[in-house]
C-alpha cells in the first residue's frame, strides 16, 4: 500500500474551472473521505487520481512514484464507483477473475486470490450466480472484490453505497471500513452523506467549489468548523444561524439581536470583540438546553418531532429558522414560546463566513 500526496491540482472544463488548486495528503493506511456538495468536484478529483482524467497542471504522487501523467492501468489503483460495473454476462467468480486474466495472471494464482476475496466479503456460497441474481448488497461487494483481487496500492470509492437502501448502507459502511484495516490499505472514498464520512474517515476533506476548505479528523472539524460553510455541511440536523451584532456591556461581550444578547467568551473568539461588527452566530442543535424563567433566547416552537430516543422542535430564534434537539420527556409542545440556554456557539464574519474562533 501507499501514502498519496497531491499538490496543487488545478482541473477545468471549458470555462468551467472545476478543481482550484487542490492538496490532499493521505498517509499509508489511512481512510480518507472527500465530501461536498454536488458539483463541487469529488468525482473529478477520484478520476484523476485515477489516471481517468489528466489534470492541467499540479502533481499526483503513489508512495515515491510520480503518477500524474501515467496511464490508469500503470497506477496500480483499484475504483469501486457506485454503479457496480459488473458484467452481466459473467459469473461472480469470473468477474472477479476478469482483471487478473487480463494481466496474464497465472490460473492458480487467479484461483487463491479468488477464493481469498471472497471469503473475506462472505461471496463463497455466490460464486457461480450472474449479476442478475444478487441484491444491491451483494453487488457492491463483488465489486469491491474486483478490487480487492487486484492487490492494488491504493482504493478509490465513488458514491459506492448510494444505491442501497438504509440499513444496508449502514452494514456495508460497516464492512468497508473492516475490510481497510483487514487490508491495511490506503483509500480514499467520495461521498455527499455526511455521516458516512464522519463514521468512516481517518481524516476528512470538506471541499466546497473545488477547493478543499477544511481537512483534518472528522470530530475536530466538526467542532471546530473553520467556515460557516464547513459547519453548515457538517451536522445533522444542520447547525443554525442567525445575524447579531457585537455589543460590549460592563466588561462583557454579547452577541445581540433585538432583544436577544447571546454573551460571548471574549478568550475564545478575540477576532469579534468590536462593537457594531456583524456576526453570524452558530448553535448546533443538540448543544441546547430548555432555560428556566426568564433567562436565555426565546425560542417559538412550530412543530415538534418525536422520534422516540429524541426530539426535535422546529421554529424560530431571533427570526430566523432555528432547530433543537430534545429530550423526549421535555414539555415542549407546538405554538409554545420556551426560553433556552446555548451551551456552545460558534461565531462567523457575516460577510467572509469565516471563523472568528482563535486560530
Ligand atoms: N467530462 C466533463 N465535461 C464537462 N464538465 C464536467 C465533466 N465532468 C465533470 N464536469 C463538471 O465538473 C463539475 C464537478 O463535477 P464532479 O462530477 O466532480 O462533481 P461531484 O462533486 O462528484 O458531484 P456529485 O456529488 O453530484 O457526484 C460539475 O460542474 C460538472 O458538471
Ligand atoms: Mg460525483
């Protein structure tokens, strides 16, 4: 296996310049996840490490090797997308030997690395059925047996469980992330569910209109979201927003709108104590508690969903759409107006949607 080491990678479409300058590092056995919104050029960034599509300028490095002008079948890279890409018209164990037949691999070889790949995805009891015959499951694990048959340095996954239906995604999610450290490999998967990339990765790259904004373990980045557009991708339900001011009273700093003042720990955010800057104040949803009398932000609720372990009320703070997460046994109904404590805010240039946390 390899580390990966890309510098500085710049990709355009015609007028479209779709990767900007990208830099990713991924050591030697880690799982690293790209997320991001459509469009915003995962799977451009996994094809040109592929060798799929040829980058305009920038380098792809495969441990020691410069890969960024060599030919696909010379990177030694395995890609699992999510549309499985079998062949229909072979068996499971023929596609999984199809790669290795290509190459001039010697029978008995083909055969123990078969029957090792299949073993390892529990596929032994499939091998003689056509693609048509398998569940969505099964198919995405043939696939990753295709790649798995081919020894390669490195693993590439597009969307590979976005055809599945929920609880399988999860198992999967489950057997991929197994399947790596079995492996000891090094790979890097796209994806725009943000909870598979929390539960998956070593280390996350938030790209956002082909630039990578943030990287880093998935915990810290979410809390500690360097942009609000970070903090918005990362989260669910979604971290809220709402606009306030910088107001100083008696030595103290608050955020304040209307008759909302949200106070402000100067030591953490040096970068907003000015009075009249405007701020953008974030409070994830779970970081809420219901207050008692008078104190904290006035919250009307609009509707309330029991989801049995939890609840989540939906309304308005200052304004402006706000969700909390609740017990279930809080006694808080729609149309209520309840006073709530945020236990954690974070705090955002309105304009550059930049982090005023210190850095
Ligand atoms: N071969 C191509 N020719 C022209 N434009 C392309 C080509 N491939 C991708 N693009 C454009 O590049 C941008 C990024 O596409 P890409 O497929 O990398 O996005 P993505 O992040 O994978 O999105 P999604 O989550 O929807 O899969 C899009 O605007 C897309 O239309
Ligand atoms: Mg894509």
């Amino acid at each position: 296996m390899a580390s990966v080491k890309v510098r500085g990678l710049n990709k355009r479409f015609g007028q479209t310049h779709v990767l900007r300058g990208v830099s990713v590092d991924v050591p030697d056995g880690s799982f690293a996840v790209l997320v991001g919104p459509s469009g915003c050029g995962k799977s451009t960034l996994l094809r040109l490490l592929a060798g799929l599509e040829e980058a305009d300028d920038g380098s792809i490095a495969l441990g020691d090797r410069d890969v960024t002008r060599l030919e696909p079948r010379d990177r030694d890279i395995a890609m699992v997308f999510q549309s499985y890409a079998l062949y229909p018209h072979l068996t499971v164990r023929d596609n999984l030997a199809f790669g290795l037949k290509l190459r001039k691999t010697p029978p008995a070889e083909i055969e123990a690395r078969v029957k090792e790949a299949s073993e390892m995805l529990g596929l032994g009891p499939l091998l003689d059925r056509f693609p048509r015959a398998l569940s969505g499951g099964q198919r995405q694990r043939v696939a990753m047996g295709r790649a798995i048959v081919r020894r390669a340095q490195l693993f590439l996954f597009d969307e590979p469980l976005s055809n599945l239906d929920a609880a399988l995604r999860a198992q999967v999610r489950v057997d991929i992330r197994k399947l790596h450290d079995r492996l000891g490999a090094t790979s890097v998967y796209v994806t725009h569910d943000q909870v598979e990339a929390m539960t998956l990765a070593d280390e996350i790259f938030v790209l956002n209109k082909g630039v990578v904004e943030q990287s880093g373990p998935p915990l810290e980045v979410f809390a500690r979201p360097r942009t609000q557009f970070v903090a918005s991708f990362l989260g669910s339900p979604a971290m809220n927003f709402f606009e306030a001011r910088m107001e100083s009273r008696d030595g103290r700093w608050f955020a304040s709108q209307g008759d909302l003042a949200i106070e402000i720990d100067a030591a953490d955010f040096p970068g907003a104590l000015s009075s009249g800057r405007r701020v953008t104040v974030g409070v994830r949803p779970h970081e809420v508690d219901l207050a008692s009398g008078d104190e904290g932000a006035r919250f009307q609720v609009a509707i309330v969903e029991a989801l049995g372990a939890e609840s989540y009320a939906h309304g308005t703070v200052g304004g402006a759409p706000f969700v909390a997460r609740l017990d279930p046994a809080a006694p808080v109904a729609k149309g209520d107006t309840v006073r709530i404590a945020l236990q954690k805010v974070h705090l955002f240039d309105t304009d550059t949607g930049l982090s005023l946390r210190e850095a």
